[in-house]
C-alpha cells in the first residue's frame, strides 16, 4: 500500500504515480519554496552579520541605509555592497529611469 504524501510547500497532496523523489505539486510551489528559502537564509545571515558587528564593536562594517526610491531601510555590507544606495535592483532601475526622464526634459 503506497504511502499518502503531501506538498512540501502548500500541503496538497500528490499523486499517486508521483515518483519517490517528488516534494511539490507543481512549479509554482517549487519557486515559492525556493523563494521562502532563500528570504530565511538572507535573515539569517543578516542576524549573524549583525551579532558580529555588535560583539566586535565595527560598526563601519555595517552601515544602515535608507533607499531613495521607496524609503524602506536596508543594511549594507555583508553579502550587499559596501556602497549600495538602493535596497534593490527594481529600486535602482526606478531612480535611474527617473533621472534619464529628467536629463531628458533639461535638454528640451
């Protein structure tokens, strides 16, 4: 009798001609996966890059930032830039985008 196994990610549950290796559903509760992973391991990290700091009293190996773009406060250093000014690529293209369309309406 074949074991009842469920979604790793949504808890549906799979077929029963879903090989043994199977832990999603489908692609999309892959990604979500892969995506929740990776937000915890990025937390984490940030967690211990603080705790160092603090225990180490550098903190010029840190440095707290406040995006231009969005205003959301972000932390540079560690596995981000030393001199990043955005909190992300959207956020970068954003102000980018922004100050091409006014160089644009200067020259006209």
């Amino acid at each position: 009798m074949a074991r009842i196994r469920y979604c790793a990610s949504c808890g549906a549950r799979l077929p029963r001609s879903a090989s043994a290796r199977r832990r999603y559903c489908d692609d999309a509760c892959r990604a979500q996966a892969y995506r929740d992973g990776r937000r915890a391991d990025r937390s984490f990290a940030l967690g211990l890059m603080l705790a160092e700091a603090e225990w180490n009293g550098g903190t010029r190996m840190i440095s707290i930032l406040t995006c231009p773009e969005c205003g959301r406060i972000t932390f540079a250093g560690g596995g981000r830039r030393q001199d990043a000014v955005c909190c992300s690529g959207l956020c970068r293209s954003r102000a980018w985008r922004r100050r091409v369309a006014r160089r644009t309406r200067q020259r006209a």
